[in-house]
C-alpha cells in the first residue's frame, strides 16, 4: 500500500461489484481480490513469480478453498483459470511500473504474456485517466470509451468510469464500476444511505399526506360547523316571525 487513497478505492471496486457477481454466478464460484498475490511461475524467490494487482476477478473459481478459512493467494498453474480483469492504480510516485513491458519482469508483460488477464486496467488518480487493455490473440489492444465516456468489459457486464465524489473523508475522482445502463454500482454504505434517505422522504411525504388530510378534515369540520350555525339562525328567525303572526313560509 503506497497510501491512504489505495485501501479506499480498493473497498470501493470489490463492495460494490460483489452483489452484481453474485447475480452472475448464482453458485458462487468467483474470485474478487484487492491485493493478492497471482502466483504465474514457479520461482527459487516465490515473490519473483508472483504480481499483486489493486484490485482482479476470476470467473468460475471457489472464493474459498475448501477447508480454509480464507484465501490467501491465486495459484495459476493450479487453478488454471486467467483472470478476467486485473486492475493497478497509478501511485503518486510512479515510476512507470504499471506500463512496463520488460520481458518476465515488467507488469504489462506479465499480465499480457504470463498471466494472460483478459482485461488489464489501469487507473491515474491523479490525471483521472483510465487505460483499459483488452486480450486478442495473445495481445493487449487498447480499448476506447463508448459513448458515454466509459469503457465496457463484456463478459463481466460491466463498464469502467470514474466518479468525483467524499468517500472516508477523502474527496476526489475514484474508478468505479458502472452496469451496462450506464448507473453507477452502489456500495454497502451507499446503499444504506440512499435507503435512508428515501425512507426519511417517504416519511416527509407521509407527513405532509397527514398535514392535508388533517387540513381537509378541519375545513370539512369548519364548513360544518357554518352549515350548523346558518341552519340555527334561520331556525331562530322563523322562530321570531311566528311570534309575530308572520308565517315564515310565505315570506
């Protein structure tokens, strides 16, 4: 982790494309990591075959070895699925190392050539750019924005953008995962706010709905209570002509 920045995008892609995995893979066998280690090769250092992306998706693997607890690594060569996506933030202090192409040792060789990500992402805070590398026949080729500025990875019906936005008292423009209509996928915390912020709106909608009813009822009761007090006057006015010998019918 070179920063506090990290962490937080990381939380951020993982929370909020997990329910939509989920619907993708109804019997749960996906892998979604932040900072775990692919093993690609078999080394006398393991660390020399192995890279750490932010953020990977692997389709139709178990989340969970069996008995374990947790996951901690992705071993290629004994899974033998690719990853479907792997995603490296740009660092403040970047020295290239995301776009290095050295043979067996740079990232972008060995996403392309020795782990064989079908898409590889790259994002710069910084300049709120997005590269977005997709495989064909053995080589990364750049893919273009859509239309609507944003960068789709079909086979996870997904597509890539960015979103300026506060999130752990840190504002600024963050990657985030958009669905094939182009809405912004939601994390927990901003589910839960939406949620209350439609429940507070539901309750000052029901309040207001009372306050016009209540309005009504007394109106209806004020226009009841004329009614009544008409109704006794001229009930005291008849009452005053038969007094006087006046039929107050033939008035």
């Amino acid at each position: 982790m070179d920063n506090l920045y990290q962490p937080t995008q990381w939380v951020l892609l993982s929370d909020s494309i997990r329910p939509h995995l989920k619907i993708l893979h109804p019997d749960g066998n996906y892998l979604a990591a932040m900072d775990m280690g692919i093993y690609f090769r078999i080394t006398e250092s393991p660390l020399k075959g192995c890279r750490c992306p932010d953020f990977f998706y692997v389709p139709g693997v178990p989340g969970i070895l069996p008995d374990s607890l947790y996951r901690r690594s992705y071993v290629l060569w004994q899974e033998r699925v690719p990853p479907t996506l792997v995603v490296e933030l740009v660092p403040e202090s970047s020295n290239g190392a995301e776009h290095d192409r050295t043979p067996h040792e740079g990232k972008f060789w060995i996403y392309e050539n020795a782990i064989q990500a079908l898409y590889y992402a790259i994002y710069d805070p910084q300049t709120v750019k997005i590269e977005l590398y997709h495989l064909v026949e053995g080589r990364y080729q750049l893919v273009e924005a859509d239309d609507d500025g944003l960068y789709p990875i079909l086979p996870m019906k997904v597509r890539l953008g960015t979103q300026y936005g506060l999130h752990d008292l840190m504002t600024g423009n963050w990657l985030r995962f958009f669905d094939e209509n182009g809405e912004m996928l939601e994390n927990s915390l901003e589910k839960l706010t939406e949620e209350r912020t439609r429940r507070r709106r539901e309750v000052i909608r029901a309040n207001r709905e009372q306050q016009r009813a209540d309005q009504e009822s007394k109106r209806a009761d004020n226009e009841q209570l004329r009614a009544e007090q008409q109704q006794q006057r001229a009930e005291q006015l008849a009452a005053k002509l038969r007094e006087l010998g006046i039929d107050p019918e033939n008035v």
